[in-house]
C-alpha cells in the first residue's frame, strides 16, 4: 500500500496511512515522515502493532529517543519508554486515579533541553473519551496584535518543576529525581527553525514567573496569553484509534490529556520523549 499523508484538521496535524512500521522504512520514506511532523506539529501514524523496541526504533526515525526523568513510569525492558496508564495511582497509596497531564502544557519544559517531540502509542483505549488536545502556538503567536508581540518579545520565563501557579499538585517525586530539576529559564517567545517561524512558549504547570517583570503584572501577562492560547481555532482534539502512533512538537505545540472517560474503561500509553536543544529566542 503507497504511503497516504492527509490533513487531520485546518488548526494543525496530519495523518499517515499505508505504514507497517514493524519494518524500518526505505529513506524516502522516513524523510517524507520527519518533513510531515516537522511542518504540521502532529503526525499520526496509523495502524501499528508495535513492540515497546519497535516503537524506539520508529522514534529513532525523529530524533534520540531521551531518558525517562521519572523512573517510576519506565518500561522495566525498555527505559525509554514511559508507561502513562489511567490505572496509576498517586505513590502515597491514595486510591486517587491520576490521569497525567490534563491542564496545556508542553513536555518536560523545566529542563534545560526540553525534548523536541514526544511520541504516543495506543496501546488500551476506552470506549470512549480520553482524546489528547492539541494547540498550535505558532498560530497562537502570529494572531497576537502587534502591540502585544512587541511587549513579550524579549521577555524569559522561569519554568519549575511544580510552579506555584500551577492548579493541581504533580505525582509525587523521589529526593533524586527532585534534585534533577531545579528551575530554568526559557524565552516567552522561541524561535521553530523548521518552519522558520516563533511560538509562544508556554506551560500551565511549569511557568512560575517572567524573569523581567514584577510578580503582578508577569501573572497578569501570562494569564493573558494563556486566554489568548485556549482559542478553538489553535486546537485539534485528537480522537485516538487503536494502532495510533502520535508523534507532536513540543517547540510549537502545547497538549492536554481529557479525563473524560470512564474509570473501569483503562486507557493506556506508551510514550517516548525525543531529545532536544534549549530554546532559542524567537527572532523579531
Ligand atoms: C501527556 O500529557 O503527555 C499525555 C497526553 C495524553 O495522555 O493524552
């Protein structure tokens, strides 16, 4: 079957169809896949039955694969695979059901190198519900008025673990794992060099402050741009088919899970990260 490539939605995303990824793809292929999620941010592959090692090795196709920050969610045969089940539960013991990430964020933005991408797998899917939402901040950037682009455009963040503003507590951490990540600073506005293009830079859960602003109004800001983000016009709801994989780009996107479904419903992912640079700042 030719490999097929459609639009997912006018917001953002695309779909791949013809694929069997348990065998490596010739290099027209493989680049025509890294073209198509670097210049739509969501590439869906659809219809795999793969393994947690050939799921690395499709992930290897973008970029190398990162290891897992949180050892608790590791594959225990395939470290670099994350294990994002809604059956997890908080690690105090309470029977709290903890389905991750479910206010906008992009990945892992409290470390120095954020990953690049992140790939998902369907491996358990409920009857219904439990769509990921996606939303295009390069879009979200070139809607801004002038005026507000001028404001923000030299402005940094400082991202944390777990911000202060952040409206739910993160699942608990080892001392370890805690002392990996103390807070760093990103631009507000990055630069996407495959599309050549900026991206508001933004995470509910990680943003603390703007490191050039008074606590008042660096809230107001980012509360404004948050409003600003959550526009149906930037989003793609993705509602997942067995076999899916999904690859985004956490430079230019931000993501949310929906908790939506029903608990004896399991939903369950694998997911690895793709290893990436610091931000660069976007260019004005
Ligand atoms: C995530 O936020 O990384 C997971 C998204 C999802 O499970 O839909």
């Amino acid at each position: 079957m030719p490999l097929v490539i459609d639009l997912l939605s006018a917001a953002l995303g695309v779909e791949a169809r013809g694929l069997d990824l348990r065998q490596p793809p010739d290099a027209d292929t493989a680049r025509a896949l890294v073209a198509a999620f670097e210049q739509n941010s969501v590439l869906c592959i659809r219809e795999q039955r793969l393994s947690p090692a050939q799921l690395l090795t499709v992930a290897k196709l973008f970029g190398t694969p990162k290891a897992q920050v949180n050892k608790h969610q590791q594959l225990p045969d395939a470290p670099e695979v994350a294990i994002l089940s809604s059956e997890s539960r908080v690690s105090d013991g309470r029977e709290t059901r903890l389905v991750q990430g479910t206010t906008w964020h992009t990945d892992h933005s409290f470390t120095v190198r954020p990953p690049k991408a992140t790939l998902l797998y369907a491996v358990r899917l409920p009857e219904s519900g439990g769509d990921t939402s996606f939303c295009n901040m390069r879009a979200a950037y070139a809607a801004l008025p002038t005026s507000t682009r001028e404001r923000i455009g030299g402005l940094n963040a400082v991202h944390s673990y777990e911000s202060s503003r952040s409206p739910r507590k993160m699942m608990r951490r080892t001392t370890a794992e805690e002392a990996q990540s103390p807070d760093v600073t990103h631009p507000l506005v990055r630069f996407h060099e495959p599309t050549a293009s900026n991206a508001l830079y933004l995470s509910t859960t990680r943003l603390e402050r703007i490191v050039e602003l008074e606590r008042t109004a660096s809230d107001a800001l980012l509360d404004e741009l948050m409003v600003h983000v959550d526009q149906e016009q930037f989003v793609y709801h993705h509602a997942w088919q067995a076999g899916d994989v999904v690859i985004w780009d956490n430079r230019c996107l931000m993501h949310h899970a929906n908790a939506d479904f029903s608990l004896d419903q399991p939903r369950l992912m694998h997911r690895v990260l793709i290893e990436g640079e610091a931000p660069l700042p976007g260019r004005h």
